[in-house]
C-alpha cells in the first residue's frame, strides 16, 4: 500500500500524508494501514485498497487500474484486455471480424499534426514523468529544451485531435490503429524529433502500459537530434546513442550526441552525414546493444570511417551511467 501511494505521488511522512482531496492544511489526515494494505482519510472519510487509490488519483476505472499496477509494478501477463467485457454483447451479435491494421505504406510523416499535439501537451509534472527523467539522467530544464512534454489523458488527446484535423488524418499520421484512438493508453512521455522547428516524429514513452515504446506506424524512425549535425564543425566529438533519453542526458553533459533507435532502423544514408565527425558509438550494455554495436562497427568499416565504441556495464544504458553520475 505505502509502495503505491508514492507510486501515485503521495510522500508519507510514516504512515500519514496530506490528503489527496486538498483539504489538509496543518496535520496529515490521510493515512496508511500497512498491516491491512489499505488507506483512509480522517478528513473526508474516503478509503479503499490499492487499486481504489490509483482509480481515484489517475480517474481510471477498476481494470484500467489494474493494469495501471500491473505495467507500473512490472507485473508480468497482468494486462487485462479492457475491451472485452465493455463490447461483449456486440461481439456476440456481430459476425464483422475485426479491421485489420492498415497497410504501412498508407502512413506518412505528418509535422503539421505532430507539432500540434506536442503544442498542446504540458511540460512534464507528474511524478511518474519527473522521476522518469531524473532516473535517465535528464534535468526538468533538459527536458525542457529539447521539448519533451507529458500526455495524461490519450483518450481526451484522441478527440481533440479528431475534432481538428479528422480520424483518417490522424490514422495516416500513425498515431491510431484501425481504432479510433491513440496507439497506446495511459499516461506517457512525449519526445520530439524536431528539424527546422518542426516535430518530424514522435517518440511515445508510455510509463503505465507494458509495452514501453510507441512510434508513428508504418514511418522509418528518424536520426534524433540530427539537427545538431549542422551546428558541429567537421572532426568534432559526436556520440551515436541507441535511445532518445541517452542523447538528451549527454547532451545535457555538454556531449554532441545523436540517437538511433535500435540497429533495425540505422539507415546506410546516414553514414554520408557523419562522415566527418569523430565517432563514438554508445550502445546499450545488453544483447540488442551489441547487435547496434555491430551494425555501426559494419557500416562504418564499409567507408574506411573508424568509430569507437562506449559500451556501458551490463544493463545499463548510457543514461543509466550519467544519472548515476549525476546522483553520486
Ligand atoms: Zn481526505
């Protein structure tokens, strides 16, 4: 019960904290039974358990809580399929399969939409968000600078942006499925891959689902921060990280560094770009790392261009080691 309430952005002092209603003033009324893993309010005379306390706090209902728990907690095969009991009786009567996902081929960059939706997420508040960030190295200023904002409520983003730009736009932008609504659910990070002061692609962190990363379907993921290339002189340190947080936490250690999102979707063109830079690659300390690893030391090789290689003790990643850093 403690475990969740600070999952959810309660600090107890003990077993008491100021109630989450806001009525609190000068003694903490909300308060912890950790023998019976419940919480009550002497202010307000609210209680319940675990999942009540995160319905409450994030307005989810009971399964969505749950998996909201589930993907917090790192529980394995507890996401509950939230549509099945709402459409139950639909199903039963309807012999329609399901749409299948629409070609990838369909789907296009959209900077105009992206930019908008990025426009109109906030900075990053939530403690879920913040901790986030200060665990991968990255300053709320950092954060800041290269444009990374929170989106607390995909659902309300959905019809917003269903209301101005149409679902068949939002659909070849990527950003839904044969749904109408968001790739992902719940609350998630939101990075920017700007070009020229527009976002050219997005990166979805979410931070209450099990599957971490979402991008725009069917888009070639793009070089992060490529616009720092223009700004390096030739011969200058640049570092080749494997994920978006790994570049912003070394950029905020005054570090060049670009990202490139897995050896999968590392493009032979880009090799002509960073042909006059002195290389480091930065890949992950894990299986996946050594395969990017191996992908650079190759396609850099095949144009006589040495590279060197940082790799971080097993893993961790490069943010890993900077907020470590960071924290000592
Ligand atoms: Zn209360």
């Amino acid at each position: 019960m403690a475990d969740v309430a600070s999952a959810v952005g309660i600090t107890l002092r003990g077993n008491k904290a100021m109630c989450f209603n806001g009525h609190d003033t000068a003694s903490p009324s909300f308060t912890v039974s950790k023998a019976r893993n419940t919480w009550r309010c002497f202010g307000c005379g609210e209680y319940g358990d675990a999942i009540a306390l995160v319905q409450k706090i994030h307005g989810l209902g009971f399964l969505e809580a749950c998996n909201w728990l589930c993907g917090h907690f790192g529980i394995i095969g507890g996401n509950v399929p939230l549509g099945r009991r709402t459409h139950s009786v639909s199903r039963a009567t309807s012999s329609r399969p399901a749409s299948p996902h629409p070609p990838a081929s369909s789907a296009s960059p959209d900077p105009e939409l992206y930019s908008w939706l990025v426009a109109h997420c906030g900075p990053v508040q939530a403690s879920l968000g913040t901790t986030y960030l200060e665990a991968h190295g990255i300053a709320p200023e950092l954060a800041h600078r290269f444009g990374v904002v929170e989106l607390v409520d995909p659902a309300r983003a959905y019809r917003e942006l269903e209301r101005h730009w149409g679902a068949e736009r939002i659909r070849s932008a990527g950003l839904s499925g044969s749904r109408r609504a968001l790739s992902w659910s719940g609350y998630a990070l939101i990075f920017p891959f700007k070009f020229d002061a527009t976002t050219q692609y997005l990166q979805v962190r979410c931070l209450q689902s099990s599957r971490k990363f979402f991008g725009p379907a069917g888009i070639p993921k793009p070089m992060f921060n490529n616009q720092r290339l223009s700004q390096l002189r030739p011969g200058s340190l640049l570092h080749i990280c494997e994920g978006v947080p790994d570049a912003i936490a070394m950029e905020g250690s005054g570090l060049a560094a670009v990202a490139i999102l897995g050896a999968t979707s590392f493009r032979s063109e880009w090799v002509e770009e960073l042909l006059p830079f002195d290389l480091v690659g930065v890949p992950d300390g894990d299986a996946a790392g050594e395969k990017f690893r191996k992908c650079l030391a190759n396609e850099f090789r095949a144009r006589s261009k040495s590279i060197r290689f940082v790799v971080p003790p097993e893993g961790m990643d490069a943010s890993d080691v900077i907020a470590r850093g960071m924290n000592a």
